[in-house]
C-alpha cells in the first residue's frame, strides 16, 4: 500500500460520514460530521463516568452511548461494515 492507495481507501460519497477501516471491521470518520459524532460520543463518555453516581447508572449508559455510537456509524460508513483485509 501506497499513500495515494490510503487516501482513496478513506474517500466517501457524499451523505456518508465514516470509511471503513482497512482491516477488521469498523469505521474511521472522515468528514466533520463524523468527527463531531465521534468527540461527542467520547465528551458523553468521559462525562457519564465523571459525574454519574455509582457504577451500574454508568454501565447502562455507558452500553446505551455505545450503542447509538455503532449504529449511526453502520448508518453512516460508505460500503457497511464487514471484515476487511486491506484495500476496499
């Protein structure tokens, strides 16, 4: 891989957000939007753990921020989300 082949691995069609990761399963944003999901999902986080009294109101936050995190990224990542092995 090349950095020419890199940058047309994390191009996206518009409407899209996220590119899938080269290898395994998941997304990287590329975009604003997706950076603005993606630090806010991580500000919701820090915040649940600083401020949220005891460990289970955290944990099912914690599961219920995680989960609308993987599903507007599924949503939004041009080509899905499935097992990759490098190039697209």
């Amino acid at each position: 891989m090349n950095v020419e082949s890199v940058k047309r691995a994390y191009r996206v069609r518009e409407g899209y957000w996220f590119a899938p990761k080269l290898f395994g399963v998941g997304a990287t944003p590329v975009t604003w939007q997706g950076w603005v999901v993606m630090l806010s999902y991580v500000a919701a986080m820090i915040m649940t753990v600083r401020f949220l009294p005891g460990l289970a109101p955290r944990i099912l936050v914690g599961i219920a921020l995680t989960a609308a995190m993987i599903v507007i990224s599924s949503r939004k990542t041009d080509g899905g989300w499935h097992w990759r092995w490098g190039g697209r």
